[in-house]
C-alpha cells in the first residue's frame, strides 16, 4: 500500500469495535459497488483484512474476559 | 427611737399611675388598681391541657398547660363547681374551662377560679387536626412532588423513639436481620405528655445536622390518640418538613393518624415496617445482583455471537474472501481486448492484403511490361534513361534492350529510315 493510501486510513488500533466494523461494512460495500482502479481494489482489500484482524482479536479478547467472569462468578 | 416602718403612714394617697420615687403609692393601692384591672378581662374560656389535678377539701387545684408552648396558670375549683364538670377528668385531658382571673391583694397571688369546665371531645380534636391538615396542604407541605426519595443503602440510620421502648427493638433488630452492617444513632425522646414535643424536636434538630445521617425514623408502638398527639404538633411538623434529612414517620396508629404520616417522607405502619422500607435485605439483594449479573452475561455472550456473526459474515464476502477474482477480471477484460485488438488487426491486414493485390493487378493492367508480351522492347542506354529518339541512341552507343522473356544488349549503328512504316505515324522504340 502506498503512502497516500496508509494516510488516507486510521491506525486500527485506534479504532473501537464498532468503528472498526462499520469501516469493514463501508470497504465491503466500496469494494462491492467496484474501485475505480485495481490498485484501489487491492489496497480496499488489504484495509479489509486489516479491518477483520482488528475485530477478530476484540471480539475474542471480549470473549476471554467474558469467560474469566464467568469463572469468577462460578466461585461465588 | 421608735421604727418609722411600723408606724401608721401619713403620706397622701396616690394613684400608682401618678407615683413617682418621692410620690409613692400604697402597696394596697396598687393590689386595688391591679385586682380592678384583672377584674375588667371578665371571665374567658381557656384550652389547655391539665398537667395537676389535686383534690383537697375545700376544693380541687389544678394546673393548667397551653398546648403550643411553656404557659401556664393555675386554676382554683371550689367544691360547689366541681359537682358541676366532668367527674372523670384527670391530669394528661385537654380541656375548655371558663375562668375568672383575680387577684388578691392581701396574699399578693393571682388565682383563676373555675366557673365551668368540659373536656375536648374527640370530634373537636379531630376537627381542630383536620383544620392543621388543610393549612399545610395549603401551603403545600403535603405535596408528593415534596416527598424525598430515601438512599437505597443509608450509612447511618436516625431513630427518635422513646427509652427502652419495644419500638426502638423492633426497628434496631428487624434492621439487623435485614443488613448486619447497618449503622444507628439512637436519639431518645418522650414520646407522650407534656415534654414529648420539645424533646423530639431537640432529637430530629440534632440527628438532622448530623452529616452521616442519611435518613431519619420516628417510631412509637401505637398508642391511644391523645397519647399521639404530640406527633401532629405544628411545631413539630414544620421542623420535619423544613429537615433536609429524609424522614420516616412509624407511629403504627392505624386510624386517626398523627399528623406526622402526611407531612413525612414516607409512612411506615409500624417500627418493623419502617426496618424493612429503610434497610434492604442483604439475601434479598445478593440475589437481586446474582440475577443481573446472569442476565447481563447471557446478554454480553449473545451480543458478542452477534458480532462474531456479522463480522465473519462480512468478511465471507467474495469481494475480501476472493480477492483473486478481480485480477481475474482484469485478466479476462486484458485477452478480451488483446482478442478484440488481434481480431481488429488481422481484419485489417486481410483487407490491406486485398487492397494491395488489387491495386498490384491495376498496376499490372496498366504496366508497359504488359505492351512486351505483344512484340514490343524497351530499349535503354546503358547506365542512362529509356531511348526516345535516334538521338538518344548515337552510333556506337551500347544499348540494353529489355523483351517479354528477358534483356539483351545491344550496340546503336544511328538512325535508319523507316521502312513500311504506316502512314502518318512513326513508331519509335
């Protein structure tokens, strides 16, 4: 991806859970509809995979917390 | 030397009003002007409530204490009138009495003495309350919007209540029951009688100004009515609306409720009640905590499935999960075009081809080359141009003669005349 393009996308981990999956809606729509260039195509792409990762990770990072409670209130 | 003070006094009598520190009057004028004075008050009607009650011979003597503060009188009942008035009355009633003021020089006392006496009956008491009651929702003291919600879990609990009362148990121990930890301070009071209304409002001044009260209880165990009267004092009343600490009436009175019940924050019907609104249960609220915290996590757990869903969903899309597809595209657009351009391209050579062959078999129409096949030559000088004229072809001069099948060369020998020429036209080669 070239320079312009990393400037023209936030650093995913600045982004919330919710940020960075409207912005995966938004390239999956964009990429949908057809980029005009191929290398905009490639770097939408690469931004949505990025875009996942990120989500991924929360949601599985979520998921751990959720079940450390569980086995806390499992002590209870 | 005889004593002037006991000697008959020669002085000039003088009006009280008109005495002056060399112009003295008598004392016995002076119990004159006053007992005339008190005469003119005639004979009022007095409330209050009868604090003594004494009976003696001659008659009864009795005190007689205003309801709203510290005044008092004390009435003389002669044994002729007391035939005449209730025979039941007894220190703690509120009374009517129809009294004569006088005063009596000789022993310098002012005695009131009983003409007439009834009790207030129950009907005028509740009359006079519900008259009390309209005053302050007139002035808006009744009002819900006033009412201050009590803290879920309060630091420290006030209780005004009367000493070693089953009421002060009730409440400390149904509270403990219900959360260990609960904290108290314990402002004893009388909660009947005379005393019973200064000393609350001392306890709720004090438990009110104390800043780790967060909530104030006033209980007594029931009661007869007048014994609860205290608590729908006005004095009393205005001190617990103007309180900025939550209040909790529980006289536990069921009918004709002190005054109390309206003007407070909440009512309970009993000190237990007022335990159980005040305090909450610690079983009751673990289990309160446990089921949220179940259902906050059955909600969280299917909100993250959710999300897992949309996300996955979103990237099975062909466009993130086939990305080769594009390139694929593109390869495709690319060898359609190269087609379309190798297509457009062979097309034209064919026709150029075509073009070319027949402007060739125009040209070869129109080749002199084409004029050798029936006999004729072209002849040229040899490293010069096509021979028009003898005079291009001098004797001597070497010539390249070019036939239908091939080229000779040849050597000029001039010009000849011609011979069997047609008429008129001389053809040269």
């Amino acid at each position: 991806m070239s320079d312009a393009q990393t400037a023209e996308f936030a650093d995913v981990n600045d982004l919330s859970f919710e940020q960075a999956r409207d912005e995966l809606t938004q390239v999956v729509a964009q990429l949908e509809q057809g980029a005009p260039t191929l290398e905009r195509s490639i770097a939408l792409w690469e931004r949505g995979e990025v875009l996942y990762q990120r989500c991924e990770e929360w949601l599985l990072g979520a998921k751990k917390r959720l079940d450390a409670a569980r086995g806390v209130a499992g002590d209870d | 030397m005889t004593n002037p003070a006991s000697g008959p006094s020669f002085t000039p009598a003088v009006r009280p009003r008109d005495s002056t520190a060399d112009m003295p009057c008598q004392v016995g004028d002076l119990g004159r002007d006053m007992r005339d004075y008190i005469a003119r008050l005639g004979s009022p009607w007095v409330e209050g409530e009868i604090t003594e009650w004494n009976h003696r011979a001659v008659g009864t003597f009795a005190t007689l204490r205003d309801m709203n503060g510290d005044a008092i009188i004390r009435l003389t009942i002669w044994s002729s009138v007391r035939n005449r008035i209730p025979q039941d009355i007894k220190a703690g009633d509120r009374v009517v009495v129809c009294v004569k003021p006088e005063y009596r020089a000789q022993r310098g006392e002012l005695s009131f003495i009983v003409s007439a006496m009834k009790q207030v009956g129950l009907g005028d008491l509740l009359e006079k309350l519900e008259r009390l009651r309209q005053q302050l929702r007139s002035e808006g003291l009744l009002d819900a919007s006033r009412k201050r919600s009590l803290p879920f879990l309060p630091t420290t609990v006030g209780l005004i209540t009367g000493k070693a009362t089953d009421a002060e148990k009730d409440v400390l121990r149904n509270a403990e029951l219900r959360w260990p930890n609960v904290s108290f301070r314990v402002e004893h009071a009388a909660v009947q009688g005379e005393q019973s209304v200064p000393q609350l409002l001392a306890a709720l001044q004090k438990l009110d100004a104390d800043p780790e009260v967060d909530v104030i209880i006033f209980a007594r165990g029931g009661g007869d009515f007048q014994d609860l009267l205290g608590f729908s004092d006005e004095r009393l009343l205005r001190a617990v609306a103007a309180a900025h600490t939550p209040i909790v009436s529980a006289i536990g009175h069921e009918n004709d409720r002190p005054l109390l019940d309206d003007v407070a924050d909440l009512r309970a019907s009993t000190p237990t009640d007022a335990a159980k609104r005040v305090v909450p249960d610690i079983s009751e609220q673990l289990a309160l905590v446990r089921d949220a915290r179940s259902r906050i996590m059955t909600r969280l757990a299917g909100r993250l499935q959710h999300e897992q869903h949309v996300v996955q969903q979103l990237h099975s899309r062909p466009v993130l999960a086939n990305p080769d597809r594009w390139l694929q595209d593109r390869e495709l657009q690319l060898e359609q075009s190269i087609s379309r351009i190798r297509a457009r391209t062979g097309l034209s050579l064919e026709q150029e081809a075509t073009r070319i062959a027949r402007l060739h078999a125009s040209l070869g129409a129109l080749s002199p080359l084409r004029t050798l096949d029936r006999g004729y030559a072209i002849v040229q000088r040899r490293g010069d141009g096509i021979v028009r004229t003898p005079d291009d072809a001098p004797d001597g001069a070497e010539l390249v003669v070019m036939l239908a099948e091939g080229t000779i060369s040849a050597v000029s020998r001039g010009e000849v005349a011609q011979e069997g020429a047609p008429e008129g036209r001389a053809d040269r080669i």
